[in-house]
C-alpha cells in the first residue's frame, strides 16, 4: 500500500510540473504575440500613411516640370516649397497620435539610381558621405520600396521610403524621391511589457536598449539563424547579458532595392523562469505533505482492510451467485430484444399479405362493368392508397433496418446520370404529372460509389416530391457535376416554397411541410433519402427555398467507372 501511495504521488508530482511548464510557455507565447500583434499593427499604419504622403508629393505638377524638361537646378527649390510640411512635421493630429511622421532627410535619384546633389543640403536635411552613397542605387524602383540607413557616427537607423516618379508623356519611371525618417520610437521599447526591439541591417543589429558588445553578439548570432532557417520569421532562445530572452525576427523588405532588414524583438524570461520555480517548489511542498498524508492514511487503511478479509472471503460465493444471476438476467434481456427486432420485421412483412389482398380485391372490383362510375372512381382511390400503404411498407422496413444497423452497402460505380435520366422519363410518363419544364444540364456519364438500388431511392424520393411541390406550367432544373472528391447533384423546382419555421424539421420523419399539394404523402421521403445519403458517406440538405424556388443539393462520394469486361 505505502509503495502504491509513493508511485501515484510521484506521478502526480511529475504531471503537475509538467503542466505548469507548459502552461507558462504558453501564457509567455501569448503575451509575447499579443505585443508583438500591438507593435504591428500601429507600424502599418504608420508605413501606410508615410507611402501615401510619399506619393501624392512624388506626383506633384512642379516636381515632374522640373525633372521632365532638365531643369534640374530648379528641382530642389520647387520641391522645398512642396515638402516643407514633411520637413517640418506639419502632420494630421490622428496621425500624431500614431507616431510622429517629420522626415529627417530627402533625395531626388537621376535616371541611372545616382543621387541629384542638393545645392543647399541643411534645408533638405545633412547627411554623412557614407549614408549619401548608400542611397545610390543600382537601378530605380518600380514600385514604393522601404529601406533602413545606418548612420555609422550616431549609431541610428533612418527608415527609408523610396517613391518611383513616372513621366507623364511615356509612364516610364525617370526619377525618384527617397525620404528619410525616424524609425518608429515604439520598435524601440515596450517598458510595460519589457519588449525591447531594433533593427538588423547589413550584418549589424541596431538597438538602443542594448550595450555595444551585446548588440555585436546577437548580431553574430542573428546572421547564423537567418542564413539556416528557410522561414521568413521565427523566434528562438538567447542570452543578453547573462539573462534569458525570446528573440523574434521578421523581414521587413524581402522584395526591396535596399539591402534586406530584419526587425528583432526581445522578450525577457526571467520572470517566467522565475515564476516557473516558484510553482515547482509550491508543487514540491504540497507534494511532500500529500506524500506523508499518504502514508499516514496507507497505515490506517491497511489496518481496516486486514480486519474483513475473512468476511470477504466468506462472501465471495455469494458475489459470484449475484453475478450469474446478473448474468442470467442479462442474456434474457437480450434475447428479449432480438425477439422484438423479429417481430417488427415479422409484423412489417405481415402487414403486406392483407395489403396484397385487399389490391387484388380492388382489381376485380374494377374489372367488373356493373357498377356506376362514381363507384369505379372510389375503387381506383382505394387501390391508389392500397399502392401508397405498400410503399409507407417498405420505407419503414428500411428505416429499421438502418436503425438497427443491419443495413449494409456494397459500394461499385453507379451511372448518377442515367439513374437521373431514367427517372425523369418515368416521372414524365405518369398520368398526373403537372405540365411543367424539365431542364436538365449534367454529363451523360458520371459516377459515383454506392449500391444502385439505393442511390436510385434517393433520386426517385426528390424528383417525386420536385414534381408534387411544383405548380402548373412551372419547371425542374437538375444539374450534377463533379468537385473534387464528391459529385453534386441540385434538384430545384417553382412551387410555393416552404416556409421558415418548417424549414429545419423537413428532413424529420412523419414532417410535413405546410406546402398545399393534390398530391399527398407520408412524411419519409426526405428522412430515408437523407439516412441512404449517409449511409453512402455523402450528405443531402436544403439549399433555399424562396420566392417561387425550392433546391435541394446531394452530395456522393466520386468513383471510377468500372472497366469494360467484354474488351
């Protein structure tokens, strides 16, 4: 018993720690993605509002003047009047509350990717010779295109947004404005949260909540993760400062003229690990004095159960008694339920002898020429009901024996479309049949996996009622096709629809719709066509029923037709 009781102890103290640990991983996930989530979002919105005011000063009258007729000396006086709201941080007050939008710097590229060199570079803002020429670029961009610019003296990072600029003549790119801003000022630090983030650039980590030497560290470490992992974004584990931390990376330009960046967060676990410990030493104590209760309850237990063993042991004969006759009982009761499923099939099977009676009775009724026509006219009401009884029959044969699961299907292609086909040329040829339209769009062949016999008990089912439901000189459309693994079949016809409240108790056996038809009937159709749909691994439903329609759609597993045997 004690070694029973320090086993489970043991086993619940491994669990438990290791529920807590998984626990706090994930709590730590989320709150690292929910900041990480905050971050984001206030920084596309930033992005979106620098490319849009980017452009309309890029498609300025003065500007494309200056640059379209050579008149390069009047490039930047023109533009100064035209970007001085951005020099100076004349912006929106919602877009203040965002962050602050003041560009720090601006360039005009030539034709080749060469910088234009301002005659007066403080008023289009200074930059050193070495960021100067980093702005140079190969080719110019087609499109907006989002770089980073470290300075190399300051140790910041500009962000930088180049905007192509098109002639109006040809719609060719021959220039384009580069504007430099502050990086955003929350990628810096999220002191409630502790995240801290920057920017790594040409093989360089830039970020002010870090000491020189961690930055180069994690620099090292940052360019070995990237150029392994084939992942546009990962996080993994590292240690700044002798401390824990979640580092997470996102590119920030894959498709860019500018050198590729990554933006790095850093998440502290200090606090997790820490809180971790404290859960273990709390599970730990708990479980020290569970384990003493344990043994402490063991001794007492022990001591109880030694006293009626010899009762137990004098009692077992009558336990083994009571089993057999639970046993007994139980067998008897099954019995009893297989003599009842008899009997219900019994009594269906039954019920059609007097049925075919009272038919055949009907029929020599009706071959008599002695009675008068309203007397006939009774007849063939009787023997139509005698034909709808037999059909109610079979039906609920088959319901039971799906409700008993005796029903099984031996699936093999089945032509859906000549089941469809033959059944709309019997429907056609009935006497009652309402004069209405049948239009038909499906391939002559397609095949789905079921048992024939079924699966023509389910077209037959909605096809009666389409023709039932419909109105003089409606129409029926029945279309199938194949989608991917199922093949649908939609049957719709005009008729009054059926109505809300009706609308999710149609396929419920003995339910009828509110639906005003001459031609009445039992309230199975729908429940077996939706049960042999199932059966076959498909579905039926409603689609709609509105106005003057009414769709129902079946869906069967696909199948190959089965090959030619006679070739």
């Amino acid at each position: 018993m004690m070694l029973v009781v320090l086993a489970l102890t043991a086993g619940g103290l491994y669990f438990a720690q290791r529920k807590v640990a998984t626990e706090a991983e994930r709590d730590l996930q989320d709150n690292f993605q929910a900041e990480l989530s905050s971050l984001h979002k206030v920084q596309e919105l930033r992005r979106a509002t620098l490319a849009e005011r980017c452009r309309v000063l890029a498609s300025k009258p003065r500007i494309h003047a200056a640059l379209e007729d050579n008149a390069l000396d009047l490039l930047y006086p023109s533009a100064k009047d035209e970007l001085r709201d951005l020099m100076n941080g004349d912006v929106p007050a919602q877009e203040e509350a965002a962050t602050s939008l003041q560009a720090r710097f601006y360039r005009f590229l030539d034709g080749t990717g060469a910088i234009l060199r301002p005659p007066n570079p403080q008023e289009v803002g200074e930059l050193g010779k070495e960021a100067e020429m980093q702005l140079a670029l190969t080719r110019l961009p087609e499109t907006q295109q989002i770089g980073y610019l470290p300075e190399s003296m300051s140790g910041a990072v500009d962000e930088v947004l180049a905007t192509p600029i098109l002639s109006t003549e040809t719609g060719e790119v021959i220039s384009a404005l580069v504007v430099g801003f502050k990086p955003f000022e929350g990628v810096e630090k999220r002191a409630a949260a502790g995240l801290e983030s920057g920017i790594w650039v040409n093989g360089r980590l830039y970020l002010p909540g870090l000491r020189e030497s961690a930055q180069l560290a994690l620099s090292d470490e940052i360019a070995r993760t990237v150029s392994k992992s084939d992942q546009t974004e990962n996080n993994f584990n590292v240690t700044v400062n002798g401390a824990p931390q979640l580092l997470f990376y996102k590119p920030l330009n894959l498709e860019s003229v500018f050198p590729r960046a990554y933006e790095i967060c850093i998440y502290p676990l200090a606090g997790s690990i820490a809180q971790q410990d404290r859960l273990r030493w709390q599970i730990g104590g708990a479980g020290a004095l569970l384990l003493l209760g344990g043994f402490v309850a063991s001794h007492f237990v022990a001591a109880r159960l030694s006293v009626p063993v010899e009762k137990l042991v004098v009692e077992s004969e009558e336990d083994r008694a009571q089993r057999k006759r639970a046993e007994a009982a139980l067998a008897l009761t099954s019995e009893e339920l297989k003599r009842s499923a008899r009997y219900s099939a019994d009594a269906s099977h039954q019920l059609k002898s007097p049925v075919t009676v009272l038919r055949a009775g009907l029929d020599a009724l009706l071959a008599r020429e002695d009675f008068k026509p309203e007397v006939y006219h009774e007849l063939s009401g009787l023997l139509h009901q005698t034909y709808r009884l037999t059909g109610v029959i079979d039906d609920l044969l088959l319901l039971s024996r799906m409700d008993a699961g005796h029903l099984q299907i031996e699936a093999e292609p089945v032509n859906i479309s000549q089941l469809i086909e033959e059944w709309l040329d019997d429907l056609a040829a009935l006497p009652d049949s309402p004069d209405v339209k049948i239009e038909k769009q499906f391939p002559a062949e397609l095949y789905i996996a079921g048992e024939k016999r079924y699966t023509s008990l389910i077209v037959q089912n909605l096809l009666e009622n389409a023709r039932k439901y419909n109105r003089p000189g409606g129409r029926i459309r029945v279309t199938a096709q194949s989608e991917r693994s199922k093949v649908v079949v939609t049957i719709g016809n005009t008729g009054r629809p059926i109505t809300g409240s009706a609308q999710p108790h149609i396929f419920e056996r003995f339910h009828r719709a509110s639906v005003r038809s001459p031609v009445s009937g039992h309230g199975l159709g729908l429940n077996l066509a939706r049960q042999l749909a199932r059966l076959h691994g498909g579905e039926l439903k409603l689609v709609q029923s509105t106005d003057d329609w009414t769709e129902f759609e079946l869906r069967l597993r696909v199948a190959q037709p089965a090959p030619d045997r006679t070739s």
